[in-house]
C-alpha cells in the first residue's frame, strides 16, 4: 500500500533543496532546523516538518537537521542523483539564453541536444552543442531515451511539437510558450510564461491612471 | 466590508485570459462556457464559475459568457487596461532574450528600460532600448513612478539589487535570479527557475539507472 503524496508538497522540495545548498554555501553551517529553513523561505516551520515527514524522519529534536544528510536525501527522493539529459526545442534568443545558463550543473540536469527549424540556425554552435533539424527530433529523443524536454516555440507551433515530443516517449515538459498543452496524464507540463507572472502581480498594484 | 479573494484565485485569473485570448482568436467565436474552458485548461468548470463569482455574474445560465466582455473585465480587474512600463535589471543572455520578446505587447506590459554594471554592456542598444548603466537604477524608477521590475542578475547580487528597486519603490518583481528573496510585505515577488520546476517533474519520472 503506497500513500500518494500531494503534488504540491513535491513542488516545494526543490526550494527546500535550493535553500538547503544556498545556506551550506553561505554560512558554512553543518545543521539547520525547520525555523531557520521556514524563516529564510517565508514558510512555516511545521509545514516544512510535514512536508518532510511524508519521507522519513530527516531530523532530531534539539540538533534539528544535518544540511548535507538532508540534501542527499532530498536528490534521491527527487531522482537527481543522476544527471538528466535535456532536449531544448528552440534556438531563438531564448533557446540561445537556455543552452548558455549554466544553473543547470550540479543540480540535475544537461542540455544535452538543441532543436530547430530554422535552415539558418541548423548547424550553428550554441555553448558547445550544435543546433540539429527538427526532422531529427524523434530519432534523438528515441535513441537516447530522452524523458526531459524544454520547449521555447512559437504559440501556433507549440501543440503539435509536444504532440512529437510525447509520440517520441519525452515524459516531462517545461512550456515557455504562452499557452496551454495538451498532454495524456502519464506527462508532465511545468509552464513559464512571465506575462501570466506579472499579470498575478499587477492585481495588487494601483493602477497607473488612478495615480 | 471588502472581502479578501484568495491568491489562488487571482493566480488563475491571468490563465483564464490567456485562454479566452487564445479562443478569440482561434476559433472565431463570440461566447465560450466555463464547460469549454475548463476542458481546454484541465480546471473544473465549478472551479472556473466559483472564481469568477468572486467578482461579479459574468455570464448567463444557457448562453454562457460573452468572451470579449469577459476579457476587458479580467483586464479591468487584473488592472491591464493601461501598459505597465517595465525595468529589466541585467543584459545577459536571458536578459537579452526578455527584451526582445514580442509576448508582453497587448498583454499589459513594455520593457521601458534595462540596466547592467557591465561597461561593454551600457550603451549597447537592445531592441530599440539603450542599456544604462545600473548606477542611474534609482533616479530612473523615481522619476518615472516605475512599479515593475524583471531581475536577471547573478544570484549572489540579487538580494542586494532587489533592496535597491524596492527602496525606489518597486512593488512587484519577477525575479529568474535562483535564490529565494526577501522583501517588505507590500511588495509581490514571483520567481522564475527552471531548475526548480524541472526538479518538481523528475520526482515522476523513473530514475536513469533504474531502467
């Protein structure tokens, strides 16, 4: 019998292990506790325990818990011991900023192929990868039993490279197109479109004419 | 009496009005259901109606909502109906590719002005925008009353350019700087790392070395 754990709880262990790295970066401390984590994250330190608790006991009264132990354990539960390979479908500026971020090492993932469709952009180096013909998407994806894959595509073409990308077995999707997917539910789509973002905030703002 | 609308509820609100936008635009048609959008969001049309509810009655039982009326009044209530001018902290890669996207036209917002402390960068036109150097930060925001800020600055200054717009008087900021920042409570901050949501995807996902 297995307990199905919230995806919401899932969504906040990686803060909880960004935070964890940041502060053995930082303070050079071995320990922290749930108050020191909740407090640097603005979250409460009994959701940080329950959240953890879902895993195991990570933690004991009094010493609270060891920053590297917990770490480690955070990459298992979220399968980052290894690194995973990424396909990137796009190779436009934000294609380009992509394949050059390097925030992707040492913490789970490589860009590992670059897509396009454009004849002028095929074969041009981006970061020591060369940019490959879309019409090579599924062999790749297939040989290389790709699961990860990051669109940056045009709105009008996003749909039907998802459909390629899922045809093809990729399983989780990061969406930069401003628009809403359509996948079977054995995949995932994460969405980042900084329109939407602004937009959640600007509700809390006066507006300029009221000024 | 105000009553306080959850910020779940304005969270979706954006993604409602990308979808309505969408169908205008794709479908031709002049009314939608929350039945129709819910199908195309993968949300619960009582979801969809319970959120709406909390603003107004913006449809009719038979006929459902009028989509061009339900636009201007998301607009209206996200506070759209004028362009935000925007500061961009940070003319790298990704800043680059932020101020050339074309997606924050018609959405609400317009890149006004990027800053960077890199002397090859200042000067440097970007998308018909000059760079200025990040020593003008303050007396820009000031002037022009600006409210909204994009950081994509290395995570090690972050924190610190982040004090500077919000003693400038920024309110909200999208922030693609991988650490977790601290702000007074009357300013939004909404963060953007596509580690952390690749990360939230990868605990799906078979591990590498287990297939």
């Amino acid at each position: 019998m297995t307990t199905e754990i919230p995806d919401i709880v899932i969504g906040r262990l990686p803060i909880y292990l960004r935070e964890l790295r940041q502060l053995a970066r930082e303070e050079k401390q071995l320990t922290t506790s749930s108050h020191e984590l909740g407090r640097r994250l603005g979250i409460s330190s009994a959701q940080i325990r329950k959240d953890l608790s879902h895993f195991g006991e990570f933690g004991k009264q009094g010493t609270g818990y060891h920053i590297k132990y917990l770490i480690e354990q955070l990459q298992q539960i979220l399968h980052l011991t290894q690194e995973w390979p990424v396909a990137l479908i796009g190779a436009g500026y934000l294609g380009h900023a992509i394949a050059h971020y390097n925030g992707f090492q040492h913490r789970g993932f490589r860009i590992a192929w670059v897509f396009d469709n454009d004849p002028a952009k095929i074969g041009v180096e981006m970061n020591g990868l060369t940019v490959q013909s879309i019409d090579e998407l599924e062999e790749t994806i297939q040989q290389n039993h790709t699961k990860i894959a990051i669109i940056v595509v045009p709105a009008n073409v996003a749909q039907k490279i998802t459909d390629r990308l899922v045809t093809a077995g990729v399983e989780s999707i990061l969406s930069y197109a401003p628009i809403n997917l359509k996948v079977p539910n054995h995949v995932h789509v994460s969405y980042s479109d900084p329109v939407v973002q602004m937009q959640q905030m600007t509700y809390y703002l006066q507006p300029p004419n009221s000024r």
